[in-house]
C-alpha cells in the first residue's frame, strides 16, 4: 500500500519485488482483491468471495471511539477537546 499514486509507481513497486499495489485514496473493493490475490487457500478449502462495498460495513468515527471508550475506559477520551467529541 503506498501513498505514492503517481504514473509509474505500480511499476517501479513491481520491479522492487511487490506482489501488489493499492493506493491512496484506499477504495475498499481494490483493497479486498489484492488481499484476495495475496492469500493462499488451505488445501480442499473454498476461494472465499470478495464482498461488494455493500456488504462491507461502515464505520463512522462516533463508533470507532465508542468502542475505543469501551476498551479503554472513558477518561482518555473525555481529555480531548469537546470540538472533537460527538453526542
């Protein structure tokens, strides 16, 4: 992955020895191939589907730091400024 998106930079990473490339902006379907096309099924075991941006979820930031305050306990995130905070 590389924030690099200009002309020639899928080749010159190629010719560095990557086995793929996505860049920056990350669209989640592009993302999802080149893990699919990095991944090697286990023997007898099905090549699992690449999920359409429909069925991935959305994480909005208010849940990501929910979830962080769960994890963590509350008062780290009660420090930053009340700018940064949603209800």
């Amino acid at each position: 992955m590389t924030a690099n998106a200009v002309q020639g930079d899928r080749e010159r990473c190629a010719a560095a020895g990557m086995k793929d490339f996505v860049a920056t902006p990350i669209e989640s379907e592009q993302l999802w191939q080149a893990l699919v096309r990095s991944m090697r099924p286990r023997q007898g075991l099905p090549v699992p589907a690449i999920p359409t941006a429909a069925a991935v979820p959305s994480l909005a930031a208010g849940t990501i730091l929910r979830g962080l305050a769960g994890n963590l306990g509350a008062s780290p995130l009660q420090a930053w400024p009340p700018s940064w905070r949603r209800p």
